[in-house]
C-alpha cells in the first residue's frame, strides 16, 4: 500500500488521535479488522448515524457521533484532535459542516475511502492524505502494536462527556412533557439486546439519534441522509418480515406518521407485533425550529394554528384495530414504555400498539449547528 510507511510515522507521532468509523466499514465487512486496530491502537473513536449501532453504548473508546445535529462532545473531540483516520466515511456537510477548512482544523487527516470521486472531492488544505483503498485492506495492512492513546487525550474526551451529557438530570424534572431526551434514555433501557429501531425524520431522527444508545445486537435504522418523512412505518414492516422473531420499535414524528399511514392496516391485518412510538409535538418541530432561528419565530405550515391540520391519533389507532397508548409526561414514563414493549394478548401473543408521546412542541433540537458555524460551536 502507498504511503504505508508515512502512515505509520502519522500515528506514532499523534497525541491526540481520533477515529471515525464511516458506513464504509460495515460495506467493506471489516468489523474484525477494525476491532483489532481498536484495541491494539487504543485509539478513541467516533460514528455517524449509520455506524452508531456498531457499537454497544459504553464500548471502551465510543465517543459518540459528531457533525451538524450530534453530540457535543463528539465534535470537541474532532475539533481538537491532532490526527484523523476517517474509515469508509464520505465526511458530507451534514459531518465536517460547511467549511472543509474549518474541519478538525489542528489535525493531519488520513481519509480512507474506496471511492476516488469522494476523495477527490476535498479540497486540499494541506492536512490531508487521501488513501484510495478498501477498508479492509487498509486495516488489514495497518496493525498497531503499540498503545498510542495518552491517558491525558481519554481523560480530556471524558471530561467533555461528563461536561456536556445529551440528556442531563434536569431534563427529568420538566414537567407537563414529555422530553425526548429522556425518553430516548428512557427506551433504550426499556428495550432488550437484538431489538431493532427503526426512526424517522425531522427532528424525532435527531432526537433518536443523539439520544438513544445501543444495546447489544441491536440495528438502529434510518432512511440516513434521504430522510424521507413516512419511511419508518414501512421499514419496520419491512424488519418484522425479515426478522420474524426481532422486536421491531418504529419511531415516527406526528406528521411522518401522516404520509404512510394506509400502513397501520397492513400491521393490524398481519397482526404484526410492531411498537410504534408517535412523537407528537403537534406538528413539524424541526421546520418550527428552523422558523424560529431564521424567520424570528414566524411559523407557517407547521402546527394547527398556522395552516397544518393534525389528526387524532387514538381515533386513528382505534380505526385502524390498533391497540393505544399515551404517554403524557414522566411520571412511571419507564413502566409505561415497558407496558408498550410488553403488551401482549393472553400472556403470549405480541400486539401492534400505536402510542402517543407527548412533546412540547416548542421542544427544540439541542445541541444543533448553526449554519456557517464550526462543529466546536454546537449549542
Ligand atoms: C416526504 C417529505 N416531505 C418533506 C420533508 C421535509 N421535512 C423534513 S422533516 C419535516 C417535518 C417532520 O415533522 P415530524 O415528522 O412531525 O417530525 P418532528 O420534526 O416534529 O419531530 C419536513 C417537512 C421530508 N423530509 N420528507
């Protein structure tokens, strides 16, 4: 492999080196070869939303995810690394934000990537070594044998975790709501090893994607950078078929639920036993949040009293045969989510059970890049 030597001479001299495990990875089946760099390297390592459930929450090493609507800690630890080795990850604008040169700015970047056209897309800043390789290969071929994490750049990377948690305590004590945060937290405690998730769009992806941490064997999916609104309900019939035994949990915004909800009947009549969460914030939250930061709050087309009607959804339920469900606030909100995930008929058969959480629909997206703004910046 070219570079080889120079490669190795950039991890050896890093002090703060960081990883990002793109897609590219899990394509390239060379999950076994990255666990190995991982452990024999020591090197700390963050995802994007389509590699996040690669790793259990709590994984030695996991910062989190970074880029425009992430974690803050995740893009801290890019914005300060000394080195980047991004694996199989196309580093979009919605990762690295809209200026390349203000990308990890202190940091050398290896890119790995198979495809020439994605490498060639970067401008050069000087800071980058473009490898245009599988992913495999390039791990198979790079194997660490010595630590090269300081204990100094870990403890840094922890600090900010603890500085800057997605869901702090008092989110827990807001009341009237329910936070998003909390039920993400919330879910993914209530679910079992090897469940799958399936989310939507707006901002109930983004909740779930920050907030939701993963279980062992557990697949998260999203339409990922399409983001369709209505992809949920039937990727998880889609799930359900494909894995029969699987519990499958949809999550969906109020107006996703909207552009595919013909597909209730498909579940009730095929019994299918799918979980499906309604984040209602009573309209499209994520466009609200956009009117509120750049049209000084002048809402249009986004909620009942500005042009966008919204159903009610235990009649829909109802109509639909569909077992119902509401959660209002936090009070027992993990009993309840068990109820949800546990309700069964005659103590044996799994039911469909459409249930309401509801959000505060002044509920914003926290933290989330502004446009024009490095991804140190987040708020
Ligand atoms: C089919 C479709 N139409 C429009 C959009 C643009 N869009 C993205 S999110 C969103 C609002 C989503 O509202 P909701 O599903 O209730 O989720 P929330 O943001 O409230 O969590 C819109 C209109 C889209 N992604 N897909």
């Amino acid at each position: 492999m070219i570079y080889k030597e120079q490669i190795f001479n950039l991890i050896e001299s890093a002090k703060r080196p960081l990883l990002i495990v793109g897609n590219g990875v899990r394509m390239a089946k060379a999950e076994d070869e990255l666990a190995k760099f991982r452990l024999c390297s020591g090197i700390p390592f963050v995802t994007t939303w389509a590699t996040k459930d690669m790793f259990v929450e709590g994984t030695r090493g996991l910062v989190g995810t970074f880029g425009v609507s992430a974690t803050k800690y995740g893009n801290l630890a890019v914005q300060n690394a000394d080195l980047i080795i991004s694996l199989g990850c196309r580093l979009d604008t919605h990762m690295a934000g809209p200026d390349w040169r203000k990308f990890a700015p202190k940091a050398k970047k290896i890119i790995v990537d198979i495809d020439r056209a994605e490498l060639d897309k970067y401008p050069r800043t000087g800071s980058e070594l473009k490898v245009c390789i599988d992913v495999k290969e390039f791990l198979q071929e790079i194997k660490p044998d010595s630590i090269f994490w300081s204990g100094e750049w870990i403890g840094q990377i922890l600090k900010w975790k603890e500085q800057y948690p997605i869901c702090p305590d008092e989110y827990y004590k807001q009341k009237d709501y329910v936070n998003p945060y909390v039920f993400m937290n919330e879910l993914s405690k209530a679910t079992k090893d090897g469940d799958i998730i399936i989310t939507d769009a707006g901002a109930t992806l983004t909740w779930t994607m920050q907030g939701y941490g993963i279980r062992h064997r557990q697949r998260l999916f999203s339409a990922f950078n399409h983001s369709p609104m209505g992809y949920a309900l039937p990727a998880s019939i889609g799930a359900q078929y494909a894995a029969p035994d699987a519990q499958v949990i949809c999550i969906t915004g109020d107006g996703g639920m909207m552009m595919n909800i013909q597909e209730l009947e498909t579940i009730s009549y095929n019994k299918l036993p799918i979980k499906i969460f309604v984040m209602n914030n009573g309209g499209y939250g994520i466009i609200r949040q956009t009117q509120d930061r750049w049209l000084e709050g002048r809402h249009a087309g986004t909620g009942p009293s500005n042009g966008l009607g919204m159903s009610d959804f235990m009649k829909i339920a109802g109509a639909f045969g569909l077992y119902y469900m509401r959660i209002f606030d936090h009070a027992k909100i993990d009993e309840h989510i068990k109820d949800v995930l546990n309700i069964s008929f005659a103590g044996k058969i799994k039911k469909p059970v459409l249930c309401e959480v509801m959000v505060n629909p002044a509920q914003k997206i926290t933290p989330k890049l502004d446009p024009g703004k490095s991804l140190e910046e987040i708020e």
